[in-house]
C-alpha cells in the first residue's frame, strides 16, 4: 500500500467523499490557500513540521485538487525545499518529467483515488468506456484524464490509453498484463475513427467501435488482431483514445 493509502486508511477514510483534501493537508502539518497564481499552478514552501500550499484558484476544481495532492506529494517526499510547480509539472504525462514531479503525481492520484475505494468502484462499472470514466470520475472528484489513467493502470482491464494531437501522439499508458511490444504508431491512421476527431473535428465517439489492430500498431501480427477503440476531445486540438484489447493472445508474451 502507498504512502498516501497508507495516510488515508490511518485517517478512518472508506468513502470518496470523506477525502477532505485541506483537512488531510492540516494533518500533515500544511496549510492550503487557493488564490489567482501567475506563472505557476501551485507552489508549496515550508519551514520545520509546518508548510503552506498556493493553489492556482483559476484553474478548475478537478485540476485544483489534484494540485493540492500533488504539493502534499512534494511535502511528503521532497521536504525543505522551495517547489514552483508549472502546469505541465502537475499531472504531466511527458517522459521528460523529473523523477520528483512524477513522485509528486503517483502521490496525488493514490491520495485522490486509493486504490482500496477506486479498484471497487471501477468493478461495479460492466463495460470500461468513457461514460464510466467519467461516472469514476465525478465520483472522486478528479479529471477525466487522471481518472482515465487510473483506470488503465488497474488490474482490471486490458487496455491502453493514447493522446494525439495534429502532430502525432503526445503520450501513452498501458494497462500492467498488455505487451510492451504494443507500442501506439506516433501518427493516426486514417482507417481509425480517432482520425477524423484530430483531422476532421467528428464529434465524440459514443461508445467503442471494432478496428483492425494494424491501424494503431506497426507489427507484422497486428494484421490478425482487432481492437475496440474509443476517443472523445480534450480540447487544444488534442484528443484521447481508449484502446481495448479483448483476444488474449495479444496478451501473451513474446
């Protein structure tokens, strides 16, 4: 169990709705202010047991909130330092992230979605697609691209989770059982739907659809297997795709 869950249990804490985030700060010895912030999305300083949080009051509550677990994240792990966290330092999703930022992050979504509650909430959804992401979503008070992270990196689904834009593909998450030869293609096929949401501005797609597996990865075998794909719009001409892999033989390991 992390540090966070750890933290959460030791509170009493066996709802989503009883993660108080400003309380659970105030038992780690740290103060949250939510005030307009320019430059920087959140900032944390501190001195001996005591800190104060600034959270970047324009920003939503989803994203407010997962600042407010990410700087715990630094006070817990990166103590006696003074931390300005920029947007794409929060919840980032680059391979250049620091280790400390990424630390910070693992923190803040183990604290807002613990496991012990999320895992459980997850299996009373039949089917992962985004309409459920978005239900878990609201239900812990995330974003939907955190949560949607979340779900990919459970133990239970097979699936991956890629973000494109008109440039190609920004960045992606597999589920722990999928292959790392499953590698995404950096750019869309025109064959898959999630083309024509970049390209195209098609709306959301609804529920997923069947696609051949060639058209998101460049291997030989991928010619003999099929996907369900699902994307929806991000916004910033940035799109996320959820892809679900149901024939267990591109599960096995090579």
């Amino acid at each position: 169990m992390s540090a966070a869950e750890t933290l959460l249990q030791h509170l009493g804490v066996a709802d989503p709705m009883e993660i108080d985030l400003e309380a659970i700060a105030l038992t780690m010895g740290v103060r949250v202010r939510r005030i307009p912030l320019d430059g920087c999305e959140a900032r944390i300083t501190g001195n001996g047991a005591k800190a104060i949080v600034a959270i970047n009051s324009r920003s939503s509550e989803e994203r407010q909130r997962f600042s407010i677990g990410h700087e715990l994240g630094h006070w817990q792990f990166h103590r006696h330092k003074v931390l300005m966290c920029q947007d794409a330092d929060i919840g980032g999703h680059s391979s250049r992230a620091t280790q400390a930022e990424k630390t910070a992050d693992r923190f803040a979504a183990d604290l807002l979605m613990p496991r012990y509650l999320f895992d459980p909430a997850m299996r009373q959804h039949s089917k992962l697609n985004f309409r459920a992401i978005r239900a878990l979503a609201h239900q812990f008070g995330s974003s939907l691209t955190a949560t949607a992270i979340r779900c990919v990196e459970s133990k239970n689904a097979s699936a991956l989770l890629v973000c494109h834009g008109r440039e190609g593909r920004k960045w992606f998450r597999r589920s722990p059982d999928v292959p790392d030869r499953w590698f995404p293609q950096d750019r869309l096929d025109a064959e898959s739907p999630a083309f024509d949401l970049v390209f195209n501005n098609k709306g959301d797609d609804l529920l997923p659809q069947r696609i051949p597996a060639d058209a998101w990865f460049d291997r030989a075998e991928a010619q003999y297997y099929e996907l369900r794909e699902q994307s929806i719009h991000l916004g910033f001409s940035q799109i996320l795709t959820l892809l679900l892999i149901d024939d267990v033989k591109m599960l096995e390991e090579r």
